[in-house]
C-alpha cells in the first residue's frame, strides 16, 4: 500500500511552483525541453553571498538592488531566473489607468478614474493578488523600449498618437534584471537607476505626457572583463557580489552532475526540489509581513554609522543600504529586532567598492586652495589701520617760492644711510 501524502505536502504540490510544475509537465510531456523550466534557486551549488543578497533585495525593496560582478559561467543569471519560484504576491492594480487605493488616501476621489471611483464606492477592490514576475531588459533595447514613448502600431493602424509603456512600467512590483549591465548605453541605465530610485518617472513626447509607476526591485550582472561601470551608476546599487568559480574540487564535482541530471531529466530534477523550493517561497512572503515591524537594537545604528566614518566612505546611499539590509535580514530570520551581527554579516555587501581616492584628493586639494585663499585675505586686513581703512599717504608742501618741500614726518636725505662700498 502507498503511504499517503501529508496534509502539509498535499498543499504544497496542490498550490505554488509545484502545482505549476506538474501541469506544465503533463501539457509539455512529449517536448522534453529543459529551457521550460527554471534551474532552483537552491539547487545552486555554493554562491551563498550571491544567495543572501539576492533574497534579501526581494524581501526589502528599498536595499536599492544587487550587482552581480563575476566571470561568466558562475550561475549569475541562472540564480537570478531561480528567483522567479521563490517570489511573494503582490496587489497589483486592475485598471488600465493603475489606480490604487493608494490614490484615494492621497487625492481623494480625484486621484482615481471614475470607474474606480465607482468600485471604490461599492466596496469592490480595485487590485487584484498577483505573483511578482521577472522582467528581463533585452541589451538592444532603446530607450524608447525602456521608458515607453508614442506607439508606432497605433499611430500607422488608426492614425493617432498615443503614448504606449515601456519596459520600466511593466516591471512595477516585478523584479527588473540586466544581464551584462555594464554594456548598456549610459543614457539608458541613467533613466532605470532614476526611475528605481524614484518609484516613479514621467514620459513628454511633444504635447503628450505620462507618468508611470515603477517601484522595481533592479538586479544587474556584469563581467568586469568586458569593462566597468561608471563610478554614479556603481554607486547606484545597494549590494555588490563578488561571484567566484569554486575552487574546491568536491563542489565543481557537484555542480558537474547536478547539471547534468537537470538536462537529462529536468522535471524530475526540479521536483526533487520543489519542497524545498516552496518553504523558501513561504518565508520570504513571511517576512516581507514582517519587515515594517523590525527595529535596531540599541547602539546599532550609531556602530555602522562609526564603520562608515572610518572607512571615509562619503556617499549617504552606503549607510541606507547598510541599515535595510540588516532589517531584511533580521526579518528573514523571524526576528523583530536588528543587533550588531546582522550589520556585520551585510557589511561587506553593502560596503565594498564604496572608496574612492579621488574625492579624498579632490576635497583635499580644494581646501589646500581655500586655504592660500583665506591667508590671502587675512593678509590684507593686517595691513589696513585700527579702523579698517589704509593710512593716508605723506603730503607735501609747497614753498613759498613754489618748490615742494617734504613734510616733516618724511626722513631727510641726511638722516638716511649711507650705502657702504667694499673693495674687491
């Protein structure tokens, strides 16, 4: 007799990636494709700072996202595609004008269309729970695709102009990735940093303007190989990891066969992890209910703050990736309160690649600068008399038969001295 599936198993494998799992297995049996499913998140071997960042931007969205800086072939865009099976439920809005009840408690019955006004009024919601998704951003992409802009279909089928989304607006609440980051046009990743970091950005085409939401959790992967970023945009991450190749033999063993039992048989491999894969999923919504909760120990803050000072870090943006880190991560471990070894644990993440020399020797040549500066007018006011104003110069008066004599606070030639001549 079959031993019967616990109540527990029962809802995982009715509900969550299982479930969707399962029925893709059954309508996809004859095709055998391991691209239809994602590698699990956890069944990467190692990378575990990859790991840790990765989850804690999904669980606190104001870290201000990852960077993924390795060698290519070190799983940085297979964990991130993993990341699709561990993603909570968020509201997302129905209407086609992204109304929320946000915009009633800010603007009243004004801030929403009127068919939302109307829902509103009959109680009936506005949003709906949807899974968060992951948006890839194609490297070919042009701005245009990026922000959105006047939509070529509408305008050559119905000949009108009318402002269509980009590719930011479609990641609202989703979790925007872009692989080899450091690639991308300037102009482009300028426009996502802001837009991130905003939660919102505005679109102009002539007489037309848009604004869209875009509270984007952001993710980039770049090999340094293939050049760096730009210190504004670096700057612009939250967390930074540094993803190796193993280097212990047993660990590239089982990446090795891991690999390969996922290519051979890719359903059954996913399956086996699928558990697993769920009880992940469960604590990560969990603690994103718990994050707003979550405050510092005493002293906490005031000791990371003391770290930054001493590393001479100028930028405001370490200490709020610093502190959010260490929220989400005391929530993820089911606590209400941030101590020290949180901060400790983040601060590499946080912090690395957050020194510069060059606005130390910046900052200090320009205040060697303002320094001649101000020697240079206290200069001048020692020279002046007691009252501010420069002494009057010597007069000289005339004599009776029109020759000017001096006055007699001038020295006369006699009482000058005389210039000693020396011999050779």
């Amino acid at each position: 007799m079959a031993k019967r599936r616990s109540q527990l198993l029962e809802i995982l494998y009715s509900k969550g990636p299982a479930a969707a799992i399962l029925q893709s297995a059954a309508k996809d049996r004859d095709r055998g494709l391991a691209s239809n499913l994602r590698y699990p998140f956890l069944a990467i071997v190692g990378q575990s700072e990859m790991k840790i960042a990765l989850i804690l931007a999904l669980i606190n969205r104001a870290i201000g996202g990852v960077l993924l800086v390795g060698a290519r072939g070190t799983a940085k865009t297979t964990a991130v595609r993993g990341l699709v099976d561990l993603m909570p439920i968020v509201e997302r809005s129905t209407c086609e004008y992204g109304c929320e009840p946000e915009d009633l408690y800010r603007y009243g019955m004004d801030g929403v269309c009127s068919d939302c006004a109307r829902k509103l009024g009959m109680g009936d919601p506005i949003t709906s729970p949807e899974l968060m998704r992951l948006v890839e951003l194609p490297l070919n992409s042009r701005l245009e695709d990026v922000v959105g802009g006047i939509s070529e279909r509408v305008a050559l089928e119905q000949q009108r102009v009318m402002l269509e989304r980009g590719i930011l607006s479609q990641a609202d609440q989703n979790l925007l990735y872009i692989d080899e980051v450091n690639l991308l046009d300037d102009m482009i990743i300028d426009a996502i940093l802001d837009a991130a970091a905003q939660g919102q950005y505005t679109v102009r085409r002539g007489p037309l303007a848009a604004t869209y939401r875009s509270r984007l959790t952001l993710v980039g992967s770049m090999n340094p190989e293939e050049g760096n970023l730009r210190p504004q945009i670096q700057d612009r991450f939250g967390l930074r990891v540094l993803v190796r190749g193993a280097s212990d033999s047993a660990e590239r063993l089982e990446i090795y066969r891991r690999a390969k039992t996922y290519k051979d048989k890719p359903y059954k491999f996913v399956l086996d992890w699928a558990a697993e894969t769920d009880a992940a999923a469960f604590e990560v919504a969990e603690a994103r209910k718990r994050l707003s909760r979550v405050v510092f120990g005493q002293g906490v803050e005031a000791e990371g703050l003391r770290w930054i000072e001493q590393l001479k870090i100028d930028s405001h943006r370490a200490e709020m990736t610093l502190f959010e880190a260490a929220r989400a991560l005391a929530a993820a471990d089911d606590r209400l309160e941030v101590t020290l070894d949180d901060l400790r644990m983040v601060a590499p993440l946080a912090l690395r690649q957050r020194q510069t020399d060059f606005a130390a020797k910046y900052f200090a040549a320009q205040q060697e600068e303002d320094a001649k500066i101000l020697d240079v007018v206290a200069g001048g006011k020692k020279k002046k008399g007691s009252s501010g104003r420069p002494k009057p110069a010597a007069k000289a008066e005339s004599s009776p038969n029109g020759q000017s004599r001096q006055s007699e606070s001038a020295p006369k030639p006699a009482d000058l001295p005389k210039a000693e001549v020396t011999g050779d």
